[in-house]
C-alpha cells in the first residue's frame, strides 16, 4: 500500500508513513497519451467533506464536486464544515475526501497553492482516503485536487486542468471523464 502526495504549481512531494512499503509517485509524467496516469479508483463512493478553517466557499465546492459529477464521478454526499464522525481529525478518514486549511506541520513548497494525499492499496488499486490541503483557492484549484483525490496524476499538456503549474492550467478536461465499467 501507498500513500501519493500532490503539490499544486509546484513539483510533487512525498509523505512517508509508518507501516508498509510507501512509494511516492514521479517528478514528471510525459505527455505520451491523451489521457493522465490514474493510479487508482474509489470502491466505495466516497463523501467529501470541508472542514471548518478550510478556506472554502459552500458555492466553491459545490461547483467543483459539480464539475466532476457531470465528468461520470459520484460523491455519497457533501458535508460543508459539519463533521459529526469526526473525521477532519482523523490521520486516515476511510471513504472520504478531507478538505483542510493548510497548518503547521504539513510541509508544502512556499509556491503551491494545495496538496493533495491520497492512499492507494496497491495490489487492488483502490482508493481508501484522501486529504487535500488548501492554502489558497483559485480558479481550477479545488477541481484540480479533487482531481488528485480521485487517482490522477498530473499531465503536464497546457491548459489541462491536472497540469502541475497552475498557470500553466486550465479548463481542458480531456481524458479525465470516467471510464465505464
């Protein structure tokens, strides 16, 4: 099992963790397809939630969980800054994607904007927990680490909203629409 970790405008990081063979993923991903690397899907559907010092708009999440939606991707539901299980605390929120304020203690390049931390097992492929960690939020930000929560590499094509450099990004949305089963 692994853990992947995402920097936004930036290069990419990795975290490691305390048990288990961790891998991180690469510097750069070559533009050799049309489409960006997925490592891994969700089995269960999972719910995002914003916690309560995260530094997002109830419309900004909305509409980045929307624009996933309409790409093929299902969310259980969206909890905005309610968290009942508690699972903003949580090292390891099983089903969820964890949307934080970035604080002391998460190392993230002076540049990036968000980073994301996503656990894959790698003998099934799937997903169990995400966590993304915002300093600021700006246009494509949100969408682009869900991106992440949901297995994709960054795909180094201008204008593509999983680009690693954010002003190099944009709204192109080719070859993430979800694959049918």
């Amino acid at each position: 099992m692994y853990i992947i970790c995402f920097g936004l405008f930036t290069g990419l990081a990795s975290s490691p963790a305390s048990a288990g063979d961790y891998v991180s993923n690469f510097t750069r991903i070559p533009l050799v397809e049309s489409r960006p690397p997925q490592v891994g899907t969700w089995k269960l559907t999972p719910t995002v939630i914003v916690c309560q010092y995260a530094p997002v708009e109830r419309q900004e999440i909305d509409k980045a969980v929307d624009f996933w939606e309409k790409l093929g991707y299902r969310f259980y539901r969206t909890q905005y800054k309610h968290d009942p299980l508690d699972k903003c605390r949580s090292k390891s929120p099983r089903g969820y994607i964890v949307i934080h304020l970035r604080t002391v203690g998460v190392k993230m390049e002076e540049t990036s904007l968000a980073q994301t931390h996503f656990f894959v097992d790698n003998q099934t492929g799937e997903i169990d927990w995400a966590i993304i960690y915002i300093k600021e939020v700006r246009e494509t930000v949100l969408e682009h680490e869900i991106g992440h929560a949901l297995g994709f590499l960054h795909f180094n094509k201008i204008n593509h909203l999983m680009n690693e450099k954010w002003t190099m990004g944009g709204w192109d949305k080719e070859g993430l629409k979800r694959k049918q089963r």
